[in-house]
C-alpha cells in the first residue's frame, strides 16, 4: 500500500490519477489519504504527485 506524508500540498494529482478512487482530502491531517482498502498499489498516484510525498508504507 501506498502513504501520502506530510509534504502534500493537497493539489489533488493524486486523487485525479487513481483509478479506483482510493485517495480522498483527508480533514483530520489537512492533506489527502489513500484508503488501503481501495488501493491497489498500482503506483499512478507516485507518478502523479509534483511534491514526491507519496511512497510504499
């Protein structure tokens, strides 16, 4: 599974690349989060993201 750290911007790349609908903005940490039981570990959102904050958690 993939994380999203705290160098998220909130841009939305992420969330727009996903194919399963797995990264939404996540209020409680101010930036976006994957949803393990969406994610498919397909690495779209890694190529996606300007800031490099996501990686393999």
């Amino acid at each position: 599974m993939h994380v999203i750290d705290d160098s998220c911007i909130a841009c939305g790349a992420c969330s727009d690349s996903c194919p399963s609908g797995a990264i939404d903005m996540d209020d409680n940490v101010g930036h976006f989060s994957i949803d393990p039981d969406k994610c498919t570990d397909c690495g779209d959102c890694v190529d996606a993201c300007p800031m490099g904050s996501i990686s393999e958690g």
